[in-house]
C-alpha cells in the first residue's frame, strides 16, 4: 500500500515515518524547501523520540500523481473561534484536482465542525497525538475516528498501522469533527475538576489528602484515574483551542457551552492559585507545556502563564 504525507510538520513527519515503519511505500510532501532540503541531506534532527526519517522512501515538494491514501497534515492555526483553515483550503483545493488519483484522502488535521462538509469526497481522520510520544502513542492506539464512508481499504490501512481487532468509529464528518473536540473537552474537564478539588483541600487545610480524596473519586469504573490528578493545568497545541472550538460549535447551535467554559476559566484560575502555591520563580525549570516533554512546546503553557503571574505580582508589589 502506498500513502503520502502532505505537511511535515511535527506531527506529519513522525505520522509518515510510523506508518512506513509498519510496511507502507511512503511519500513525504513538503512546501518549505529549506527545512525539505535538511530532511533531505539528513541534517535535521527531530526532536520527536523514534522518528527514523530514513523510513520514508521519497521526500518531495510536489505531491505524487496517484497514490492510495493520501494524508493532509498541513497547520490548521489558532484563530479565534478555534481554527484557521486557509492553509488547508488552499492544499483541498490543489489535490482536489482532476490530475490527482488518490483513491482516498484522510484530512488529519483538527477542523472546525462543519467544516469537511464542502469536501464531499474526503475522508475526516483527525490524530490523538501527545507531543513527545507520538510514535508509541500510535503503537498503541486501540481507536480510530473517521468521518465519512465505511471502506475496505481504510479498514485494511488502520489495522495494518495498529492491529487487527482496533476499534474504527465511522460516522459522518461533521459528528466526527464533535467527537474529536468532545473527548479532548471531557478530559480536560477532569484535569480542571481534580485541580478544583486540590484547591478547595489547599484552602481547607487540607493539602496532605488530596490524592486520597482523587484516588477515591478515581475508583468508580464510571470515572477511571487517568486524567484525574492535582497538578499542573492543561497547555499545549490541542486541548486549549479543541476547548474553544467545542464552545463556538455548541454557540452556533444554541446549545450550551457551560461545561467547556467552566474547564477552560478554571484552567486559567488555576494558574494564579499555582502562583500562590509557588511563589519563588527559581522553581520553574521546565517551562514546557507537560513536564519533561523530549520536543520544546510552550504553546499555552500552564508554566509560563503562572510565572507571568508571579512576575506581574511582584512589579505591582515594587511600584
């Protein structure tokens, strides 16, 4: 089977060199030549654990005529309602073209809800990635969200990347574009509610059995542990603006957006009440957005918004 890989990005390089791992012919497609040439010459390095570049059979900045599956893993930025998709727009539009033989296209890149609907013939195949793990992430995925027709090819394709009896959700687009905000919501809403708890235990007294409190909570199969630890707030290029663009789909359908809204304002509580908790600046030695991430990320944070605070504080204390 043979798979292309149009963005290679963070993710897109890591994604194409896994499924090529796997047994695939893949094609890496990039549009910034000076970065394609150090790919190329193998004088970049990846920061990304695992990342074998030599596994990707060619490297080019046009994409190939025909090809199975072609993947788009181009940059959908942050914007204000949740994401930027002219730089996709303009990728669709060119490999929409009559020239292209694909005989599927997966858009992996996070959308905004509604979005795929005007790309009647793609495939929605948005990843679960963590930063710093994408790889043996990917080795253990037991799910796979695709929005859009059921095919036996894309079957063939996801359980020859993780295993024959992986559990592939089919749906239409735009309900898989919810899914994938939904469940990003559902989790950072559990790391907003554990640090809500470990606050009200902070102020109580109470700091020493926080964990027990969570541990107990954890225990009821309803909930399960994962995600429900006192901390640090959630950071990152995905679950801050998967938040907010959750709020804009559920606002657009009059539906409503307390819950989304009510993680993201504790997150952000969250960061002055670490402030308070840790107000010598000398502590803070990663400033990554998760702790010892092998990738430099400090997108959002959780960190560095708390150390703003501190330093604000202290100017305003000065004056």
């Amino acid at each position: 089977m043979s798979e292309c890989v149009i963005g290679l990005g963070k993710v897109g390089l890591a994604y194409s060199t896994f499924i090529a791992s796997k047994g695939h012919y893949v094609i890496g497609v990039e549009n910034n030549k000076d970065y394609l040439e150090k790919i190329k010459n193998k004088t970049f390095v990846p920061e990304e654990p695992n990342v074998n570049i030599d596994l990707v059979k060619e490297y080019t900045d046009v994409p190939p005529e025909e090809c199975d599956i072609c993947i788009v893993l181009v940059a959908t930025p942050t914007c204000y309602a949740g994401y930027d998709h002219t730089i996709l727009d303009e990728v669709l539009f060119e490999i929409s073209k009559d020239k292209y033989k694909f005989k599927h296209v997966l858009v992996s890149a996070t959308t905004q809800p509604g979005y795929m609907k005007k790309w009647e013939t793609f495939h929605y195949n948005p990843l679960f990635i963590q930063l710093g793990n994408i790889i043996d992430h990917q080795n253990t995925t037991r799910n796979v969200l695709v929005g859009g027709e059921q095919s036996s090819l894309l079957d063939d394709f996801f359980k020859s990347l993780h295993r024959e009896d992986v559990n592939i959700h089919y749906m239409s687009k735009t309900a898989a574009e919810v899914a994938k905000l939904s469940l990003n919501c559902l989790i950072t809403t559990k790391i907003s509610f554990a640090n809500m708890i470990s606050e009200a235990m902070w102020r109580a007294n109470m700091n020493d059995e926080t964990d027990k409190v969570l541990d107990f909570v954890g225990s009821d199969p309803r909930i399960g542990k994962n995600c429900l630890k006192a901390g640090w707030g959630y950071g990152g290029p995905c679950f801050p603006r998967d938040n907010r663009a959750l709020c804009t789909f559920l606002r657009e359908h009059g539906a409503s957006d307390y819950i989304p809204v009510a993680t993201h304002e504790t997150n952000e509580r969250h960061a002055i009440i670490k402030a308070l908790q840790t107000p010598d600046p000398s502590e803070f030695e990663d400033l990554g957005y998760k702790p010892n991430c092998p990738v430099k990320c400090f997108e959002e944070s959780h960190k560095i918004k708390t150390l703003s605070i501190i330093k604000n504080f202290k100017s305003m204390i000065s004056k």
